[in-house]
C-alpha cells in the first residue's frame, strides 16, 4: 500500500455495517492497522452486525469502538488517540423508505454525524477523508447513464438529501480547509452480509420461508446492481490516491454499468434458490426511482478497477451466504 496507508491506524466508521464490515476485512487481510467505530444501533438485526463484528475482531491488528456520530467529544478523544491519516466514514443512517417514517433519525446520524466528523478531520490534519455518498442523489433524472456531473438538486427522499447535504458539506471544508475529499455514490451494493432492509435479502428471506414477495411498479424498474467485492476493491485503490487540484474534492460513482430488470433480478434469485417466487404486484413506493444506471468513465479514467463480477455470481454468492448463515 502507499505511504498514507502507513503504521497509521485506518478510521471506517460503520464497520459493522455491510460495507464498513467488507472494507475493514479487507484493509486487515492487506496487513493495515484499522479501527472501527459503530453504534451498533437496532434499524436492523444488532445480532447480525455482532456476527460481522465477531470475524473483525479476530485480527490483531483491529481495535472495535462503540462510539455514536452525534457524541462529538467522544469522537475527538478517538482523533486524538489514534492519530489517523485516512478516515474512511461509512456510518450513516441508512434506507430511503425509513427515512420517510423516521426523518429525524437521519439528521442525527446522517447531517449532524458528518458535521462531527468534517470538524474531526479539520482539527487533527487528515490527510484524506472519503464518506458514503448514494445514487438516490440522482433524483428523478431520465438521463442515462447517471453521470457524476448530472445535476442533483431534486432529491425525492430525505435519505437522498441528506447524502447530497454530505456532498455539499465535504465540498466546503474540501475549500475552506483543505482536506482532501473523495464522495463515493454507491449504486445498490449488494452480497454476503448484506443488509435484511434491501429488496434481494428480503426477496431470499421470504422465498425460503415459502411467502409472497411485494415487486413494486409492477416490477417496471432497473437497478444497477453492484457487488460487495467490486464497492471494496474501488475504494481501497481511493485510498491512497488523494485529490490534488485546488478543491481537493472528487466524487465518483461506484456501479456496474449494467442494470438489470427488477424481474429479471428475480429470476436469478429465482434459479440461485431453486424455488419459484410469489410475486405481490404493486405500486410505485414513495421516495423510490424508476432507474439506476452508472456512467463509470470517471471512474477509469482515473485508474481505479471498474466492477466485473458476473451478476448471476454474485446473486449464487449471496444465496450461499444466506442458505448457510440462517440454516433452517
């Protein structure tokens, strides 16, 4: 790895998290010293986020903190303990549709928590700070693919705002400050561990337990479905490589460049399981979109890997993961 990523101690908050859990693994497997910060909260399983943790915390070279985003001097003694170079900030509130139930929530962990980390790195001389961004960003647009120059000024959730607010407000202290920025706009992340609140753990869950499945707008929806392997490789190749023009702020998005059909992705979970789906036909939800597609050009052109694993792979790895994890 490169100099950054020296003896120095790797910050990846949400590391219980599917992401943070998958890039903490990784960056331990390359030899890095990491910490992981989560607050362990109950949005979904704390038994499967413990099981996550548990696989962490057999490297010696990891150390766990329980810490919530909004105790800011909490966070400022675990800055000044351990140093850090790179901060890598995946903890947020996550899920479009809670955030419509629940949008304080989201302020807390996603605007006020980012607030405290910006202030964190400002004071302790991060040399490079890369956060969770999403394609929810993208809004409503009908311009495909989403390009990372596209106009995000139409968010149709409040979890899609407070993404595109995280962007905003790493852009600012990108320039006020100087602290090297990367955003990273993930595009349906999906594989082992991954979170029971998304559409292919639910789909599995359900299947498995012979019950219906709810398909919304009639399953008339794309997703540029991303694997976990593929979101970790592109972010590990980010981490030394830090933005060097006068805003020293980049934003990438990380997909596939191949959506899929709702229901094709059900037939392949379909064959992946053996079993045949009982499809709910609904409806449009609130707060979703029609389609999500990555222009990963930006992401070429700068070197880093692009995503290549076989879809039907990727939903086979998952399936494994989930028959094996929750044996019945």
């Amino acid at each position: 790895m490169a100099n950054i990523l020296n003896d120095k101690p790797i910050l990846v908050t949400g590391a219980a998290g599917f992401i943070g859990f998958h890039l903490a693994k990784a960056l331990l497997d390359k030899g890095c010293t990491v910490v992981g910060l989560d607050n362990l909260n109950a949005y979904y399983s704390p038994e499967l986020k413990d099981s996550r943790l548990s696989l962490l915390k057999d490297y010696p070279n990891f150390t766990f903190k329980k810490i919530e985003l909004n105790h800011l001097s909490e966070l400022q003694a675990l800055f000044e303990e351990f140093k850090f170079d790179v901060v890598v900030h995946l903890a947020a509130q996550a899920g479009v549709r809670y955030s419509i139930d629940a949008p304080m929530t989201y302020c807390d962990s996603n605007l006020v928590g980012m607030m405290h980390i910006l202030e964190c790195c400002r004071h302790n001389t991060i040399k490079h700070l890369l956060f969770a961004s999403s394609s929810s960003v993208y809004g409503l647009s009908d311009t495909m693919p989403l390009s990372e120059t596209a106009k995000t000024d139409s968010p149709v959730s409040l979890y899609a705002a407070t993404k595109k607010a995280n962007e905003a407000m790493a852009y600012s202290y990108a320039k006020l400050y100087g602290i090297p920025m990367t955003g990273l706009r993930f595009f349906t992340v999906y594989g082992p561990w991954g979170r029971p609140d998304m559409a292919l753990f639910k789909f599995v869950e359900k299947m498995r337990n012979h019950q219906s499945i709810d398909v919304y707008n009639m399953g008339q929806m794309r997703r540029d479905f991303t694997y976990i392997d593929d979101v970790v490789n592109a972010i590990v190749s980010m981490l030394p490589k830090i933005p060097d023009q006068k805003v020293p702020y980049e934003i990438f998005n990380i997909g596939s460049n191949n959506p899929k059909q709702l229901l094709d992705f059900i037939e392949e979970i379909e064959r992946a399981l053996g079993l045949k789906a009982d499809k709910n036909l609904l409806p449009m939800q609130a707060g979703d979109v029609l389609d999500t597609w990555a222009d990963v050009q930006k992401l070429k052109q700068h070197g880093h890997p692009l995503p290549n694993t076989p879809f039907a792979d990727g939903i086979k790895a998952f399936v494994d993961w989930h028959l094996a994890y929750y044996a019945i």
